[in-house]
C-alpha cells in the first residue's frame, strides 16, 4: 500500500515499491531512487526468461490465495434468490446449492475451477447468468479504461508542466502554491471530493453536470454523444485525477532538481547553448523517465482501486464489478477480474523493469 | 577547489546552508533542521491540537455523541442558541466555554446530534486507527527487511519473494475480502473474535487488515538501506568480535535506520487513516452506533438533497483533509530534516 | 496556442452536449431503476424487485389492477365455480382432494414475434418447470400440480393434487415464480431439447450445460430473440445500463383513444446510487422511478425538491419491517432474556414508540400492528395498536424479575445465583434506514433500561443460511430485523404468513413434525426462524389454506391476527411505503396498492397528458 523510497537500482527485484493504488494511496510521495550498488552474476536474456517463467507460480499462488479466502466467506446468491421469493423452500434451497456445486468443500471447488480456467473457461456469473470473463471484459473493463485512461492523461498533462515549472521556480510563490496544492491533492478522500463535487455542480446548479452514470440513452448522433459522455466524464475523472496529479507533480518536482544539478547539465550549460534548450532538450528527457516508470506501475492499480470513485459517482467500471463480487460470493467475476490484474501487475512490472534497464545505462542486471 | 569542495559550497549557497555545529548530536541537528520548515512545523502544531481535542472529545462539548434530538434533525450551523430549542435535557452538560447547550456550530445530522461533536469522537477511532496502525506496520515491515537484508541468500529471496507476490496481489480487493471475511460472525473466526473482543473488535481487525497490507514499503525501504549498510566498517568490526546476528541487527544496523523509519511511519499514518474511512465509507469499517469519520461520509451520501444535509458531508470530509494534510507536512518535514539523501531537495 | 484550441473544441463538444438535453422527443418514457434483473430466462427468478420491469413485456393469466382486483389477461375469464371452469373434489368428509382448473386463452394472443400464443406453451412451460435438472428458482407452487393436459389449441386444464387457494393469481396458476404464467416454445423449445439432449449425453455435466446454454442464452442474455406476450416487446438491453422496449400493435388490451397516443416505446435506466437516480430525475433525464428505487427518501423533500415537475406518490408495499424474536430454548442467551415469554415481547412494542420510528426513518409508512396490509383478505383494522406506553413496559418487565439492581441503567435479574443483564442483540442490514433504526432503537429501549447491542452486517451475511437459520445455535442471538411480506393478499406468493407457521398440518396423514422450524432434526431448513410454535396458529392456517368461501376465510384470518397479535411472535414496525416520482403529464402510471405487486402491471395505458393519453387510473 505504502510508496517508499525504496528502488534500488542495480538489483532488479521489481521496483513495484513505486505502485498504488490510485484512490487509497498516499504515504506522501514517491522519490527518486536512491543510490545503491548490487551486483548478480547473470545476464539479461537469462533474467527475462526468468522472471516470465517466475509468473506462473505467482500467479497460481495468489489464485489459490484469493479462491481460498472467498471460499471462506459465507453467504451465496442462492440466498439473495430465498429472501426474493417467499415462496422458496429448503427442498430448493438444497436442489439449487447442489446444482452450483456449492455443497462441496473450497478446494474441490478450486480445483474444478482451475480445470475449467486452464481450458479457457472463466465460468459463469451467478450475479448475472452470462459467461464472467464475457461480462467483465465487455461490460466493465473498458468502462474503467475510459475513465482510468482519461484520468491518467490528464494527470500527466497537468502534472509534467506543474512540475517543471515547481522546479524552475524553486523556493518562489509559485512553487509554494504549487507544492501546497499538491500536499492538499494527495491528502483528499476522494469518495469526499466526489461527494462535494457532485454536491456543487449537480445538486447546486440543478442539472449542470450529471451525479453519475455512464451515459443517457436515447442520445444519438456523434456530437450529442460525445458531448454527452464527457459530460458524464468530468467529475469522475476530476476526482480520481486529483490524487496523481498531486503524486506526480511532486515526483516530476523532484526529478528535474535532480536532473538540473547533474553533471551534463552544466555541461550543457557550460557550452553556451540557451536555457530553454538546455531545459527541454537535456534535463526534462531525462526527468520524465522515472515518471513515466511510476505512471507504468501505477497503471494496473488504476483497475482496481478506482472503487471508491465508481461508487460515488455510479460508473459501471471494474473496481466496482469485483466489490460486488466480493459482496455477493459471485466467485467467477471475482476470480477473472483479480487474476487479470494480477497478472496485470506483474506484466507491467517486468516491463517497467526493462524499460528501465534499457534506458538507464548505469544499471546492469550483471 | 576541488570537485568535493566545490560541490558543498554549492550546495551551501543552494540551502541558504544550516550547518552542522561541533559535538551536535544527530537528533538535535533533525530538530533544527526541520524547526526551519515553517510549514512543518505549523503543521505539527495543528496537529497536536486535532490529538488533544480527540483525546478529551468527551469533555469538550456540551453534547453526548449519540444523544438523539429527533425534533431537530438538519439544524443549519450557527453559534448561537436557537429561540424555540427545547434541548437542555438532552446535553451532558449546559455549558462548555462559550458553548451553550443548544449551540450547534456545525449543524446537526439526520437524527439531530451535534456534528461537531461527532467529529471530535470520530477523530478519536481515525487517529487511533491510523497511528496504531502506522506505528505498527513500520515495527512490523522494519523487522522483517532487516532481517531479510542482514541474513541475505535463502531469507532474503524469500521474503523478497513474499514481498512480491503481496504487492501483486490487487490491494484493495484483498483488503476487501479480509476485511469481510473476519468481520463475519458466520466464519469460525470471526465469531472467535466477537467473543475475544466484543464492541472494539472492528477496530482491531482494520487495524490488523492496514498492518497486513502495508507492511511490504517498509520492509523493502529498510532492507535496502540494510544491505548498503552492511558492508561498512562498524558492521566488520562487530562481526570480528564475535557479536550474534540479531545483535548487530538490533544493536547496529537498525539505530542507523530510524531516521528512514520514523519518515515512513508518519507518512503511513496519512495513509492508514485515508484507508480507514475508506473502508467505512464502504460499510465494511468501523460500524454504527461508533462513530469516525469515514462513516459519517458514508451516511452522508443519502441526505445531500436534503436541507442543511450538506453538512454531515463536509465536516468529517474536511477533518479528514486537514489532518492528513498535516501528517503529510509533518512527514516531509522529517524527511527533509532526517534524511540526508533529501537535502536540496526541498 | 494548441492549448487554447483544444479549450475551444471542448468547449463546443461540451456544448453540443448540454443541447441534447431537454429534448425528450417522440412518445417516450425513461424510467430509472436501481435493480437489474440477472437475465430474461422466464424460468429462473431471482427476486421480484428485480423481475418487476417483466409485467412491461409479459402479463400472466391473469392480473390485478390499481384497485386490488383480479382482472382476466391471457385467459378470456377467471375460473370460478360459477362459470364451472374450477371444479372441487372433495371426499366423503369434506376434504378437499382434487381441484380442476380450466383455462382458455383468448383468441387474439399473441406472441410478440406474432405467433399465436396457445395451450402447448402452458404444457411446454410445466414441462420445463418440472424437469428435475432445471434450476427453477421455486416449485413450491408447481409442486401443487398433477398434471396439465390439453383440452384444445387454446384450451387446457390444471390439475392439483392439493387445495390451491391461488389457482388463479399471478404466479398461482402454473407456479412459475414471475409474475406470468406462459413461456415461447417456440423460442424456448429448441434451446430445452438442445440442452437436454446434452445432458443426456454427459449426466455429470448438467448445471455447467445448464449454466452456460439454458440461463446463459441469448434469448435469456438479450442477445437474442426474446419474445414476450405483454404490451411491449424486447427492443435491447446494454447490461448495466438500461434496456428498451417498444409498443406492440397488436396487443389486445387497449386503452381509451387512439394508441399512437399513448407511449411507444420505454426505457428502463439501471442507476445503483439514490443521489445520482435523483439528480437525474431532477435534471429531467429520468421521467419516472419504479417503485423500490427511492425507498426511505422522505416524499416531503422529494416534494420540495421537484415541485410541480413531478408528483410524487406513496403507496404501501406489502413488506411489513418487523423485529424478528429469538424464541429456541437452546439458545441460552435468548432464554435468558425470557424471550421467549410474550410479556416480554409485549414490553418491547410498547417501550418503541413505532410512530415516531416510523416517521423518521421511513417517512409515509404506516405503523404495522398485524402480519397482513390493508387490502390482504381479512385483514383486521381492529386490532390492538399496542401504543407507546414507557409505564406499562415497566410494569411488565418488572412483572418478569427484572430491576436496575445497581443504578448503571440496565436491567438485571438473578437466576440460580447467575447475575443476568439485559442485553439485547440486534441485528439488520447495513441498509440506511436500518442503521439508523438500530441507532434510535438503541436510544428508545434504553429508556426502559434495556441495552440493545446493535450490529449491522450485509444482507449476504444476515440472509445467508448458515446464519438467520441457525438461531437455535446462538448465531444471532436476540433480533433479526428485516420486511418480508405477509399477506395472504390474492397472491401465493405471500402465503399467508410464510414464517409464522411451524407444521404444515394441510398433508394427510398428518405427521408431527415442526418441518418449517430450523433445527438439526431437518437440517435446519424452513422460513420460521423464530422458531415459534403454537399449535393453534397453525391449525387456523391450515383451516384457511383450505377454505375456499372467501367469507369463511377471512374470518380465520381475522382469528389468526388476533392470535398474533397477542403473542407477537414478532413485533411489527411499520408497512413500508413505496415512493414512485413521476413527472407531471405521465398518466396511468400507478400500482395504487400493494395487491397489484408491481409498478409496470398497466404498460400499455401509460402516456403523456399533452400527447392526448386519457388518465382512467
């Protein structure tokens, strides 16, 4: 949950110290790595080829992990169906826990689900009767790549300039405001923000901006639609922005002092040529690397842990689907959804991990 | 000059330098160092203020935090006592200062209690929450990455390994789960718990979920600063003579890391507090009748169409705001102060 | 430069969005909802709320209207004895052993694809109901049936086996848990051989077969044909979000005027959250709510909020919100309390003032004193209101053993040495208006020296088995609150009082278990969690269950009240009250009382004023 400072470069575990999740995560900022020295005996090929095969069991562990503990919890739909129809009896309560396989203990069910999974079959949603990877992937998922997507646009777009301008203007009015502003960004709930913006813009002024929703149907023709959506879009993606947009503005802040100060900068510098190429050309390519290796890491957090935001604001996205899920014992969402972003995670890890090794010449996984 | 030279005086002329005085201790120089952070320090003292007004909530106002006064549900906030209120009897008391009985400066909710109060109790479970949490995680997570960077081989890979698969495991999710799952009386566990704990026992499986969760941060943080710390001279020389593992991990290594650890705690209190009226929010936290802040925001979701009902909604939200905000400037501050790789960088 | 630009195109997309407001267009209704149905198989019901937005594409055999009244759908006339469509074989003493049932189908149903609708589909729909594979929510009602045999294409006759007072209600004529009674064959015939013929092959394959090819079809998903029989057909349904219907010419029931009056089409909007189904209907976009969707706002600030924009109209809903007692001896806790004793019980109502309750958590509703509404067959007005009485709560629990023995303002009483204090456990849903009934229960019973122990845990917890069926271990250990619905009403499925009884004495022989009381002698299944017992209650409702002179039934009914309400096995809060918004100019759009079960029961008389749809309702 925490982001520590705590990247060493060198020796590549995987620097997901950098990862949050994007509605929860604060622990004030991420930094710059620091300076360590590791050195291992393999080589780079061998490193990748390691650490592809280290996903499986991974992966297959946090399978059983999370299988287990929703197992665990008590309470199934078939219940939800009972309290519906007063006209249920146990004789069908015990035929329909039978027919779902509930009756038999969670590592059967495990295992049965794992057979079916390995063929592809992610199940069925006891929530909703179609197929759960169906479900998830097109109901949900790119609902919450719209809004997580929109929102990590605009964070960068906010946060490279803001930061940069932080840096330029160290210990000045600006930079002042600027870092106040972003100690206030991370600090904010943001089910709280989404509460009082929809407060403001859709309770204050009647109708100005929806309080939530996806869309309104019955919209049609492209430019009522578009306009419509991003209607709808706004305040989710406010929201949920606010807290990177802090996060990196700081971090892009921290990373260009330490550009600024590095010696190819002065050399630069030394070398007559102007200051803003000197700023754009040299110091901001080289600042922005360790930013967009945090934006790599903070991307599959974006998947799941945009839930509160998707509660306040009724956005039908994925952080929600797998909080249901969860609520109601609904195990095939559950399960597809988390092992996607799982597997998330460690994909963008790795490839976060290389990227990084490829740019950076000073690291050597050697 | 030197290159060396050159550098610190550059660095003096960036930091409008504070140097080091003669025969100093660390600590005092941290202490200065951050009493200049302006900023930090304000915040510390608000800080201090939030603690103190929590811990004496009870005595603090007129009001018991439950007391229900149904004939004034949705009062608007004002100082001052209004004409037809018939509430003296249901105060604890008729007078705090200048507070009358009567007096609601942040309004009452939707079964007429007085916010303010409620928001002083609230704090009470949030900060409680979050400290304990914090405090404990970073024990926790310090413990372990000492122990994995100190051993190193077989410890280490695993533990580093145990530190992977949790942080690839979707957080929030398995906070979630566990936190469903142990609060469930119908889970053997659980009902263990209700019997162990009764009334606190929401409490302290949140703050046992925040420890689990957040306890990898440190442990990576710690273990790298351990393993740097390993090779250097004070470490050979407690090996050469003969000194136990855990001794040159508690007695040596660790003293060096507690600036590193007591950053991270503070940050992580910020945290844990955010995640705790998260998860009320959610209606998994801290239950009704209790009080924090989280749940308060959950309530309040419902009633922003009513009059006044707006501000069961922006009070909890603010306090939680500003005393994250200044756990958040407290921690900088140390940063700045404690760890040296942070000077400049202000 | 490029930035300014890019401010400029949002601004104009932004623009052209909030111009699309306000422009509602042809004869169109948007309703919002807050429960989306799981899928459209006409077999599997989850829970009615969800399956209500069925009554706009289907309607049953019969109906009941606004006022409470049976009306013919499907069928062209309600079987009574008079017409001689129900014929009652009794016995030579007067038990009831057989009952016939005929039913025809009028001429001009159809389905929506234009196929007739015809008694092969009433055979085919049992069929379905009763194979022993299908996961068919309940056959509690399709249970009552022999058989179903075909009299002519549009003719068939319903056999039970046992006295079915419901033969023809919604849902009591066949027995499928929806609100109609009659499903395609010719839609869903090829998929049932289908599947069927796959289980045959693989036996131990069948609920993934049924899972994926049954409940998972397109016909069920939206995906593919689905067709009704009700004055509206399936246009689309994007998951989640809403799913659109448009009128069928050729449905025979027609309201006054001419038809491109009234709507054409209706959409259904699926919003979760209250404030944002709100702030849609105050913006206009949201034309109508159902009526589940907005339980517990208080219809005075709704009023307030919309002004003359809507209406906004309360109605009772049948769900009775009631304390649940725990009254098994094993339950240690609870016997202690000396629940199980009705002074107790009796204390308690009077110690809640359920006026007050009422009106705060759930403005509208009206203070409940009985297991049935008004409207239910027999229901008694005359009953003991059991008023708010702190004196006479004291008395009685002083009466029990109880006293504030030392000053801490909890009761206490001492048995076999053992100090015990009046601890009440309570549980509900983490509901809003639960939470906040736990909170002014908590206040309203410490008056009387009770501390009531308030715990509220999700609905998937408090309404699993393992916990609300296992009160006789102690799970929950004092209160259950929740509503459920007690009408006998004209509907089966209300029961008459689903948990009160214990032994169904209606089989014969006769046999001596408590079959509806959980316990570990039947595996802890049965819906009177209470786990009370009274030989006389159930008795009566068996009498009732069997009288089929509505005259003599509701005079059993009156007694059973009566019964009740002496006993309280369970304390009645207050009927809950059903908020419906509806803009104005939207007429006939009512469910006008409980017994009508679902807000979309009238589709195809709903219509806009200013478009010429007359109000008959």
């Amino acid at each position: 949950m925490g982001l520590g400072a705590e990247r060493c470069r060198g020796r590549a575990i995987s620097p997901s110290s950098l990862a949050a999740d994007s509605d929860w995560g604060v622990g004030g900022f991420p930094s710059r790595p620091g300076l360590g020295s590791e050195k291992a005996g393999v080589g780079m090929a061998t490193y990748l080829v390691r650490r592809v095969l280290q996903l499986i069991p991974t992966l297959f562990v946090i399978s059983l992990l999370l299988f287990g503990l929703l197992a665990m919890k008590p309470g199934d739909p078939i219940d939800e169906m009972r309290r519906g129809n007063p006209g249920f009896t146990q004789a069908d309560y015990d035929r329909l826990r039978e027919f779902y396989g509930l009756d038999r203990p969670w590592y059967v069910q495990y295992w049965r689900w794992l057979g079916r999974v390995v063929h592809g079959d992610f199940g069925t949603s006891r929530q909703f009767g179609r197929p759960a990877a169906d479900y998830v992937f097109k109901y949900r998922f790119p609902n919450t790549v719209l809004l997580s997507g929109l929102s990590l646009l605009l964070s960068f777009s906010v946060a490279v300039p803001a930061g940069v301008l932080s840096a330029l203007r160290q210990r000045g009015f600006v930079d002042y405001t600027i870092t106040v502003v972003s100690f206030v960004g991370v600090s904010i709930p943001i089910f709280w923000m989404g509460i009082m913006l929809i407060y403001i813009f859709a309770v204050q002024f009647r109708g100005f901006l929806p309080a939530g929703g996806l869309a309104t149907p019955g919209v049609t023709g492209t430019w009522p639609i578009l306009g419509d959506r991003l209607r709808h879009l706004l305040l989710p993606v406010l929201a949920l922005s606010s807290l990177q947009v802090a996060q990196w503005t700081r971090f892009m802040r921290s990373s260009m002092l330490e550009t600024i100060q590095l010696d190819f900068v002065v050399t630069a510098r030394s070398k007559g040529l102007s200051e803003r190429r000197v700023i754009f050309k040299h110091a901001l390519r080289n600042a922005i690397l360790p930013l967009i290796t945090l934006m790599g890491l903070n991307v599959p957090a974006l998947f799941s842990g945009a839930i509160l935001t998707e509660t306040v604001f009724n956005w039908p996205g994925m952080g929600r689907a797998i909080y249901d899920a969860i609520l109601v014992n609904d195990f095939n969402v559950a399960m597809v959804s988390l092992m996607f972003i799982s597997l998330l995670v460690l994909l963008f890890n790795l490839l976060t991990d290389i990227a990084y090794a490829l740019v950076d010449p000073r690291i050597r996984y050697g | 000059m030197t290159d060396t030279t050159r550098t610190r005086s550059k660095q003096a002329e960036v930091e409008n330098d504070l140097q080091t005085r003669p025969g100093e201790s660390q600590w005092r120089y941290a202490w200065r160092s951050f009493r200049r952070h302006r900023l930090a320090m304000a915040a510390g003292v608000v800080l201090v203020i939030l603690i103190l007004g929590a811990i004496f909530a009870p005595w603090l106002t007129p009001y018991d935090f439950a007391r229900q006064n149904r004939s004034n549900m949705f009062g608007s906030p004002s100082l001052r006592v209004a004409a037809n209120a018939q509430t003296i009897d249901k105060c604890a008391r008729p007078q705090v200062l200048w507070w009358r009985c009567g007096a609601h400066p942040f309004g009452t909710d939707d079964l007429g209690r007085d916010i303010l109060t409620r928001v002083l109790h609230g704090g009470r479970v949030s900060l409680l929450v979050g400290f304990s949490a914090a405090f404990i995680s970073t024990l926790l997570g310090s413990l372990i990455g000492a122990i994995a960077g100190y051993w190193g081989r077989a410890v280490d890979a695993f533990a580093s390994r145990l530190i992977e698969i949790m942080l690839s495991i979707p957080q929030l999710p398995l906070l979630l789960i566990l936190v469903a799952l142990l609060a469930n009386p119908g889970v053997r566990f659980g009902a263990m718990l209700t019997g162990a704990l009764g009334d606190s026992k929401n409490i302290v499986i949140i703050i046992v979920v925040i420890i689990l969760l957040s306890w990898m941060s440190t442990a990576r943080l710690v273990r790298g600063q351990i393993i740097a710390l390993r090779e250097r001279d004070f470490v050979e020389a407690a090996r050469a003579i003969g000194a136990s593992r855990m001794r040159i991990v508690f007695r040596h290594l660790l003293p060096n890391v507690t600036s590193v650890i007591i950053v991270q705690a503070t940050l992580m209190t910020g945290e844990a507090i955010l995640i705790e009226s998260g998860l009320s929010f959610l209606g998994l936290g801290i239950q009704p009748p209790a009080v924090s802040w989280g749940n308060m925001l959950s309530r309040a979701q419902g009633f922003l169409y009513y009059p006044n009902g707006v501000y069961t909604a922006l009070f909890p939200g603010l306090f939680i705001l500003l005393t994250v905000l200044c756990v958040n400037f407290v921690g900088d501050g140390l940063r700045d102060a404690l760890d040296p790789r942070y000077h400049g960088r202000a | 430069m490029r930035y300014r630009m890019s401010v400029v195109v949002l601004g104009i997309v932004l623009a052209a969005g909030l111009a699309v407001l306000g422009s509602s267009g042809s004869n169109s209704l948007v309703i919002g909802a807050s429960q989306e149905p799981s899928n459209l198989c006409p077999w599997e019901g989850a829970a009615d709320t969800k399956e209500n937005l069925m009554g706009i594409f289907n309607i049953g055999l019969t109906y009941i209207d606004s006022s409470g009244v049976l009306q013919p759908g499907l069928a062209t006339e309600i079987p009574t004895e008079s017409n001689g469509r129900l014929v009652v074989i009794s016995d030579a003493t007067g038990q009831v052993i057989r009952q016939q049932v005929v039913w025809t189908i009028r001429e001009d149903a159809y389905w929506s694809d234009g196929v007739p609708i015809t008694s092969d589909d009433a055979i085919f729909t049992f069929q379905v109901q009763n194979t022993q594979e299908m996961m068919v929510t309940t056959r509690a009602f399709s249970n009552l049936v022999e058989e179903i045999v075909k009299v002519d294409d549009k003719t068939f006759r319903i056999t039970y086996g046992t006295p079915n007072l419901f033969y023809s209600s919604v849902g009591g004529s066949i027995g499928l848990a929806r609100f109609y009674d009659i499903a395609p064959k010719h839609i869903w015939g090829p998929i049932y051989d289908q599947v069927m013929a796959q289980i045959a092959a693989k036996p131990e394959n069948a609920s993934t077969i049924i899972e994926g090819q049954f409940l998972g079809a397109p016909s069920s998903t939206g995906t593919g044909a689905v067709v009704g029989s009700g004055a509206f057909e399936f246009v689309e349904w994007q998951i989640n979000q809403f799913i659109r219907f448009a009128r069928r010419a050729d449905f025979f029931l027609v309201p006054p005027g001419p038809a491109s009056n009234y709507l054409q089409e209706i959409t259904v909007r699926y919003i979760v959250a209250q404030p944002t189904l709100l702030s849609g209907i105050m913006a206009g976009e949201i034309e109508a709510c159902d009526d589940i969707s907005l339980a517990g706002m208080d219809p005075a600030i709704l009023r307030a909020q919309l002004g003359s924009q809507a209406v906004v109209e309360v109605t009772a809903s049948g769900f009775i919100e009631k304390l649940n007692f725990n009254l098994f001896p094993s339950c240690q806790v609870a016997a202690d309390l000396l629940l199980g004793d009705k002074r107790t019980r009796q204390a308690i109502i009077q110690a809640i003032d359920r006026e007050d309750l009422a009106r705060t958590v759930y403005p509208g509703a009206t203070v409940s004193n009985s297991f049935l509404v008004d409207g239910d067959i027999g229901f008694d007005a005359a009953l003991n209101p059991w008023p708010y009485n702190l004196t006479a709560a004291r008395t009685l629990l002083a009466d029990l053993g109880w006293a504030d023995s030392d000053g801490d303002g909890t009761l206490e009483r001492t048995v076999d040495g053992r100090v015990i204090e009046f601890r009440l456990h309570w549980v509900a849903t983490t509901a809003d208006f639960r939470i906040r009934t736990g909170e002014i229960l908590q206040e309203m019973l410490a008056d009387v020296g009770i501390k009531l122990e308030v715990e509220n845990l999700p609905g998937s917890v408090v309404f699993s088995s393992e916990y609300l069926n296992h009160g006789s271990e102690c799970t929950w250990r004092g209160i259950v609150e929740y509503a459920e619905a007690g009408g006998v009403g004209q509907a089966p499925a209300d029961p008459l009082s689903n948990e009160l009884w214990a032994n169904d004495l209606l089989e014969v022989p006769v046999d001596a278990e408590l079959e509806n009381t959980p316990l570990p002698e039947n595996s802890f299944g049965g819906t009177n969690i209470m786990g009370w017992v009274s030989v006389e209650f159930d008795q009566l409702r068996a009498d009732a269950l069997r009288e089929f002179d509505p005259d003599k039934r509701s005079a059993i009914v009156k007694l059973m009240q009566q019964l009740y309400n002496e006993e309280l096995p369970t304390v009645p809060l207050y009927d809950r009250s059903e908020i419906v918004v509806k803009m104005a100019g939207l007429v006939n759009y009512t469910k006008g009382t409980a017994a009508a079960r679902t807000q979309f029961w009238n589709a195809w008389e709903w219509g806009w004023a200013q478009n010429g749809a007359a109000a008959v309702r």
